[in-house]
C-alpha cells in the first residue's frame, strides 16, 4: 500500500531519502545505521534526532522497541505518519523525555554537530541508557569538514569536532568509548572522483553554490552511489569525512 506522506523541506539542515541530487549524502549518512545495526538487535533504541525518519525505520527491523525523537514538530508529524512502525515523539534533546535507565541503545547520528550544549546531551544520554547501553553517535570530522577553520562551514553546525575531541567529550560525560572509526570512500567512490578534480563533493558544491543545473553526468555518479562505496576503519582518523563511536555506559 502506497503511503501518502507529508513532503519535508530540503533545507540544507538534514538529508532525505528519494531525492536524486541528495543520494550523496543520504547514503553517506545511511551506511552508519547500516554498519551498526548489530548493536540494537533485540534492543529498546532511542533515536535522538531523527530527522526524516529512515533510519529509526532501518533500525525498527531488529529492535524491540524504537522510539524517533526529533524538536521539529512538522518532522515529528512526518515520522508518525511514514514510518508507523516506530514510536515518533516531539522532544528536546537538552532533556531528553524518558525516564533514567530505561533504553539499551541511544542512537545520535550526524546531529550533535548542530547543539549548543553537546556536553549537557552527552550526560543525557547517560542517563537515560541501562548500565551497559550504548550510545552510537556519528558526525562530520571537523579536520576535513571544515579544513582550517574555527567556525564551522555549514550554517547549521555549532561545533563540529575532531576524532581526538569527540573522544574527550564521551570519556567527560562518563562514557568507556569502544570504537572510533572514520568513515572514507571506498574504491568505487575513489575511482568516480578521478572524473571530477579528485573531489565530488566539491563538484556537487559548485552546483549549488552556481546555476544550480546538475550535468547529467555528475547526477548519474551521485544516483548510482550506494552505502557500500563508504567503508569505516578506524586506520587515519584525521583524514576521515564522518567519526563513528561506539560508547558504553559504565
């Protein structure tokens, strides 16, 4: 049965799936929730910052139980109405809406980037998970996100961190971090960008940044792209794109 949704915006705050010119980035966010899908098997997940509500979904197919938080009412809305198999609820992330010691797995993807308190969450979701729960948290790599800066290039970003810092930040609030990984392109990707400069993501920005009008070769690469052309290692973390932890609550 086709569901008839409420189309979200693209605002450049989030990434969707469906959308041609967007197939870069979703499937750069989508192989996180791929990789470490293990990790909620059999568990009652929270997803702190759903965004458009795919993954919640991904992880809906082996949880007990996931509840999709997300602040944006209108993004709430969307969850509840296109993925019913999990629970969408409208929340702030700086007090998370659940009870001390009630969730296994807290899964914050390419979202901390975009809080003013990253502590003040961290310890959030320290509370909230079991002893033994885990957090699993993905977010651009500050070293080449934003190469050389202070402040973060995109508009959205508060701060965005390096693999040594994201590292301090879990070990402050009480994590045990388990994995670091850096998530890089895979040989296929490696090979696509010979065509473009050595670089496709500089060549999607100089679309958006330009006329707008995609070159139907660029737009066949970007379509073709699938979660597999990205690999997570924890060999060169500097050099990454996205740092992927795995941390545990004492």
């Amino acid at each position: 049965m086709t569901r008839e949704l409420e189309p979200l915006p693209l605002t450049g705050e989030r990434t969707v799936p469906g959308v041609l010119e967007e197939n870069y980035w979703f499937r750069r966010h989508e192989i996180a929730y791929l990789a470490l899908l293990e990790h909620c098997a059999g568990a009652r997940v929270l997803e702190a910052g759903c965004g458009e509500g795919y993954g919640a979904r991904v992880i809906a197919d082996v949880a007990d139980r996931v509840v999709a938080l997300d602040y944006d009412e209108l993004t709430s809305r969307h969850v509840a109405k296109a993925y019913p198999e999990v629970v969408a609820l409208r929340g702030n992330l700086a007090s998370l809406p659940l009870a001390s010691s009630t969730v296994d797995v807290v899964v914050n993807f390419q979202v901390i980037e975009h809080l003013w308190d990253q502590p003040g969450f961290l310890r959030e979701c320290l509370r909230v998970l079991r002893p033994g729960g885990r957090l699993l948290i993905s977010t651009p790599n500050r070293i080449t996100f934003s190469p050389g800066r202070d402040t973060p290039l995109n508009p959205f970003h508060t701060r965005e961190l390096a693999p040594s810092e994201l590292d301090s930040l879990l070990t402050e609030a009480g994590f045990v971090t388990e994995r670091l990984l850096g998530l890089h392109h895979g040989p296929r990707l490696r090979s696509l960008e010979t065509a473009y400069a050595g670089s496709i993501i500089d060549a999607q920005v100089r679309v958006v940044l330009g006329d707008g009008v995609w070159p139907p070769d660029l737009l066949r690469d970007i379509g073709s792209i699938t979660a597999s052309d990205f690999v997570l290692s924890d060999d060169d973390l500097d050099a990454s794109l996205d740092l992927v932890a795995v941390a545990v609550r004492p």
